[in-house]
C-alpha cells in the first residue's frame, strides 16, 4: 500500500513527532511506502480565501467553475495516488491543531456533486 502521512506538528522532535518516525518505521516493515505531507514545513496556507469559499458555498449556492488552488490540487494528487490517508497531529485544546483543521477546510472540496476526496 501506499499511504499518504498528513503530519501537523511544528517540531519533529516532539511525542508527535516519535509518533511519525515509528509510523513511518512500521510502513517501512511491512513493506509499504509512504509520503510525509509536513503542514508546518510546507508552510501550507490554512485561511479559507473569499473565492475559495464562494466556490464551496454561498448565500446562491457554490460554484464549482471557480479555480481550486494549486496548492490543494497538489493536495489532491497526494490522496489520489495513496491507498490510505493518514493524520498524525497533537491534541489542542480538545481538537486538532489549527494548522490541521485549515487544511480540511480548503483540500475537502466540492467536486461532482460530491465531496472531494
Ligand atoms: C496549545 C496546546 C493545547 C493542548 N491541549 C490539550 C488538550 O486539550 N488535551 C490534552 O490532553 N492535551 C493537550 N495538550 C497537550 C498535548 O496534547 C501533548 O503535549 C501531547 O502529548 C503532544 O506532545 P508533543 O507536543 O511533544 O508532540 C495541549 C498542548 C498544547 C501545546
């Protein structure tokens, strides 16, 4: 299989951080592969834009001919080319970090009729 690793920690050295590397350690046993998509250190951007939202949902409906941006559509491709998706974050507050939880909101997009992904 091959699994796509959402990680949402600001360090990797970190419990969360130990977590990642003895995931990544079982992947690797068993003879799967894996990509690390690192929020922090890709810098990912989290804020929902006004476009983005109109295109999720507005007061007339979403509209789904608006652009998703490339950094989701490069998202996108991570999932599409995985077997399974994987998130490994702290708990914060009762939730997940910030971070995390834009990413949510801008890579589960409208798309088909359905939800993307
Ligand atoms: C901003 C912040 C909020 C936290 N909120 C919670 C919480 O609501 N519940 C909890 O059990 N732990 C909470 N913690 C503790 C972390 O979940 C804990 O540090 C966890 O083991 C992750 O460790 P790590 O940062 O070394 O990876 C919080 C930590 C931080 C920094």
């Amino acid at each position: 299989m091959h699994i796509y690793i959402v990680f949402a920690h600001p360090s990797r050295r970190s419990f969360t951080g130990d977590v990642l590397a003895e995931f990544c350690r079982g992947l690797e046993d068993g003879g799967h592969s894996y990509e690390i998509g690192d929020l922090y250190e890709m810098d990912f951007r989290t804020d929902m834009s006004l476009d983005e939202y109109n295109r999720e949902m507005n007061v007339h409906g979403n509209r789904p001919e608006l652009p998703i941006p490339s950094d989701v559509e490069a998202e996108h491709a991570k999932i599409e080319k995985a077997d399974g998706l994987v998130f490994i974050f702290p708990v914060w507050w009762s939730d997940c970090p910030a971070k995390l939880k834009g990413w949510f909101d801008r890579v589960f997009v409208y798309c088909c009729g359905l939800i993307m992904v």
